[in-house]
C-alpha cells in the first residue's frame, strides 16, 4: 500500500479524535503535525529501507498530549478480521464511533484510547470483518484528555504489548521503530 494512503488514514482519525475531543487550538496544533506529516510522504520509509534496516529519516514528532503506538505484522504477514475480532474483544476493546475500537474501563465515563488500522481505509467495517486483512494498527491516545494520565498510558501499553504478543507482530512506536524502555520513558515524562 502507498504510503500517502497510511498517512492520509493515521491523519484522518488523529483530526477526528482531536476534533472531538479538544479544544480550537489543540485541534490546530494536530492539523499542522498532519500537514508535516503529508509534505513528507515522498521522503518517509514508514517501515525499513531495502536492506531491512530502519529508515533514518525520521517522522515529526507528534503533538504535545498525544502518544501513538503502533503494531506491524511481520513481513509478508498480516492481521486477519477475525483473528483481530477476537483478540481486541478479548483485550477489552469495543468497537464503536468513527468505526474504529475504543478502550473504555469499566465504570469509565468515556475512552482511554482508541485503535484503527494503519492502511486505508483506517476504519473497520464490523460485518465484513471475515474479509478484512491489515498489515498494520495504530493505537492512540490523548493524554491530556484523561484524568489520571500515568494509568492510562498503563493500560494503552499494556494492552499493545499483549496485542503484539496475542497478533505476533512487532510493537512499535510513534516513528514506527522498535519501542524502546527509553521511549516508554519519554512517553511517561511528557506527562509530567
């Protein structure tokens, strides 16, 4: 799949969520990451360059109070409907607005987080999950938008850890690379 296709769907939903969730100038701060995010397309390897390392051009940062992983398939792999189905039901996710899967605690008032497929189209078409295939989610979250940020960012880990597990694919971070302690780190100091 184009690259442009992956990010123009990420963009989509982040603007979505961010438009309902936020205030004007938050929604601002996200479509500017957004237009960084689509002038560099031609420049970004998402995943790796022809050797298999990772692409050192980088992907902006996201903006402040947003943390988004990601879980990629293993090469020439990819991530059934059904398969999918299962383990996000399993990991508590339901799904629901934008049709796209949200992480909502019991006795929650509303989501923690969300997730979608990486690719176009980025949504799920719940009745015809038996003919749905991605090589790829996107889990995000706003953590300003949460009451208490360090557990939610808690559960948004733990539940991708265990979908990468559950899947067999490989947890990445918001650059698509390896996540690292270090990142986690960072993801848990920009709370502060």
């Amino acid at each position: 799949m184009e690259l442009r296709w992956v990010l123009l769907c990420i963009s989509i939903i982040i603007i979505a969520l961010v438009a309902w969730h936020t205030s004007r100038s938050s929604f601002v701060v996200i479509l500017n990451y957004v237009k960084k995010l689509i002038k560099r397309e031609d420049q970004l390897d998402l995943f790796s360059d022809d050797s298999g390392q990772e692409s050192e051009t980088e992907a902006p940062d996201a903006p402040e109070g947003i943390v988004c992983l990601h879980i990629k398939a293993k090469p020439g792999k990819h991530f059934g409907g059904q398969q999918l189905l299962i383990h996000l039901n399993r990991a508590g996710l339901h799904y629901g607005d934008m049709n796209i899967f949200h992480y909502t605690p019991a006795n929650a008032p509303k989501s923690v987080f969300s997730l979608a497929s990486a690719f176009e189209p980025g949504t799920f078409d719940i009745d015809r999950m038996d003919n749905f295939s991605t090589e790829g989610l996107a889990l995000f979250m706003q953590t300003n938008d949460q009451e208490h940020p360090a557990d939610a960012l808690d559960s948004l880990l733990d539940i991708a850890e265990e979908l990468s597990e559950k899947l067999d694919g490989d947890l990445l971070d918001h650059r698509w690379h390896m996540l690292t302690e270090d990142q986690v780190d960072a993801y848990y100091s920009a709370l502060n």
